[in-house]
C-alpha cells in the first residue's frame, strides 16, 4: 500500500508537471481528490485496516494529499499568469492612435441642453429628482388643483392609458412635469429648491409642438419668495442658458390652475435664411409657464401655505434647444434622420 502511494505521488506530480492548461489541471485535481478519485479510493480502504495499519498508512496518505495539492496549487497559479500574460499581449491598445470619430454617433441637442440646464440649475442649489412618466390622474391633475371636471383638463389633450384605474384614478402619460412637483414635497421638509427635467406628452402635432416633449420644472419653496424673485431667477437662468448679458424676456399675464399669479415666458427671435436667430426681430416665441404656488398645491404637498409660498416654472426643452441652436422644426427632433444628427448634435469628444 505504502508503494502504492508512492507511486500514485509519483505519477500525479509527472502529470502536473507535464500539464499545459487550467482546464486539464482541473481533470488531474478530480482524478485524484474526486468522488472516485485515486486517493480517495485509498481512504475508502482505511477502514477495512488494522489500527495499526491505518495509522501508519493514513498518515502516508496526508502525506501524499498535502503533496499534491500543494503542486496543484503552484501549478495553477504558473497556468493563471501564462495565461493572464497571453491576455495581455493580446489586448494592446495603442492609446497614441488617432480618435475615429465616425464611430462615436451625436449627442442629441435634448441631451445637450438637459445637460446645460441641469448644470446652470445645481449651481442656485437646486436639487434634482424625477418622476414616473405614466403617471395617475390623481398626481396628474387632482395635486395641481385641477379637480375632475376643472375645464383645464381638457386643455391638455391628454394619453389616457388603457389600464385599470386604482385609489389615483386613471392612469395616463403625464402631459406636464409638474406633478413631480408634489411628489417631491411630500418627501422633503420646506425650505426646498429642486428641478426635474423629463418626458411629458400630449396629443398634438404641428411644426411647434409634438406629441413627446421634454420639459424642465422647477419649485422653490421657502417663507419669503414671490412674483419678483420668479421673473429675476427664470431670466437669470436664460441668460447663463444663452450666454448673453442682455436677453428680451416677456411675462404674458396667464392662467395656469396651480399658480396665482401666472404667466407665460417668451422668447424673442426672428428667422434669418430659415433658421431662428433669438434677441433680435418681431417673433415671440412660448417657451413655458410660471407662476406663484396656489395654496392648494402646497397643501397637496403637505406644506402649510399660510407659513411657506412656492414658486414655480415649467420650460419646454425642445424650445429652448431651437432656439440655442438654430432648429426650426420642433418635430425633427424626433425623427432619427441622420442628416439632421450631423447637422445639430454634438460631438461626443466636446460634452
Ligand atoms: N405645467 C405647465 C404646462 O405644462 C407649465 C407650468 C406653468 C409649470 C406654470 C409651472 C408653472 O410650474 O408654475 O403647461
């Protein structure tokens, strides 16, 4: 027995010797240590030995099985870095070579300008947060002082979806960013500041609007904030978004539900060999709402509106990107066509 072992030591280290792969490693490892591996054969026969037998060959097989794993165990880490150098000597990347650009696609110039204002917006202290795109009429319309039957619903040439209705009512495709407005409330004490920028839709179609478009929302909310520090902070931002010391902003007087007072922002632009110029010309062009929180929307919020006053806006993305960058078509923006990708995005190597 005692040359047996030996000799199965013996013709192990040979094989672990002569091996040249992991997986092959692996079939010697199960060959000798396997259920009905070589060694454990030998163990299985311990029992049937005398006691004195067994101590002197039991000892003879820990010799043997330390023996081997320990050249296991060696051998398989010279496998692991033979085969890690193979590894490496094939994936050279010459970082030197030029950049092929052909390769990278277009930031779109909605990425573009979601970027830009999500970064003009961190820099008031704004929080950013988002909110469900399929959304109830509950957060919708009800949180926004629109109760069922408010005429302004109908407004908003809503997606209903074809979904069953729970304890918030239908479900539907938000048509504006402002229920994250609530949402975001309800979740942090006042005095706040936050934004969120995001999808909302509305069955509409023409060269102005379409049925998918992105807005960006924002809401202060503190004891001291009204109609003054609104148009100061909305013609703040556009002027950072523009680049420009002086901008033409105007503040139509309005109606939105979830503000009192409200108005609507405009641009001015004109249209110089088809593509829109802003600051200059005869052209106004909608790009949002604003207004001072009603009481109700605070309430629905879970904030006292006797303690704290919120101001809000809601700007359309799309707008904003046209007239940043020339885009005259709000409907292009969504129709993947590769000409109008090279022509208004972005290269990659610039964000
Ligand atoms: N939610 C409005 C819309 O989509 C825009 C809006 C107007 C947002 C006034 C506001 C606001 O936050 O105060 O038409």
């Amino acid at each position: 027995m005692l040359a047996e072992l030996d000799k199965l030591l013996g013709s192990c280290v040979f094989e672990i010797d002569c091996c040249k792969d992991l997986k092959k490693l692996e079939g010697i490892r199960v060959a000798v240590f396997g259920k009905n591996g070589k060694l454990t054969q030998k163990m299985k026969c311990l029992k049937n030995l005398s006691p004195s037998d067994r101590k002197v060959i039991g000892a003879k097989i820990n010799e043997v099985k330390s023996a081997i794993i320990e050249k296991l165990s060696i051998k398989s880490n010279n496998l692991e870095m033979i085969e890690l150098e193979k590894r490496l000597d094939n994936e050279v990347i010459d970082v030197s070579m030029p950049v092929d650009t052909k390769f990278f696609g277009y930031i779109h110039p909605i990425s573009k300008v979601f970027s830009e204002i999500s970064a003009i917006l961190n820099g008031y202290g704004f929080r950013f947060a988002e909110g469900p795109d399929i959304e109830s009429e509950h957060f919708n319309f009800d949180t926004m002082n629109m109760p069922e039957y408010h005429p302004a619903r109908t407004m908003h040439d809503t997606f209903y979806l074809n979904m069953p209705a729970d304890e918030n009512g239908r479900k539907l495709l938000r048509t504006h960013t402002s229920p994250v407005e609530t949402r975001y409330m309800l979740k942090h004490e006042p005095p706040l500041r936050f934004f969120t920028i995001g999808r909302t839709f509305r069955s509409d179609y023409d060269a102005t609007h379409t049925p998918m478009f992105d807005q960006v929302e924002m809401l202060v909310v503190e004891k001291d904030v009204g109609m003054a520090q609104l148009k100061w902070l909305i013609k703040d931002i556009l002027k950072k978004f523009f680049n420009l010391e002086k901008l033409l902003v105007r503040f139509r007087p309005s109606f939105f539900p979830f503000t009192e007072p409200s108005a609507e922002v405009d641009i001015n632009y004109s249209i110089v060999n088809g593509k829109m110029v802003f600051g200059t010309g005869d052209k106004w062009l909608e790009i949002g709402g604003c207004g001072v929180s009603h009481p109700n929307v605070l309430k629905a919020g879970g904030i006292d509106p006797m303690q704290y006053q919120g101001i809000a806006f809601g700007l359309g993305i799309e707008r904003l990107a046209s007239l940043k960058y020339g885009v005259p078509d709000l409907r292009s923006y969504f129709e993947s066509n590769e000409k109008w990708r090279e022509t208004f995005g972005f290269s990659p190597m610039e964000f």
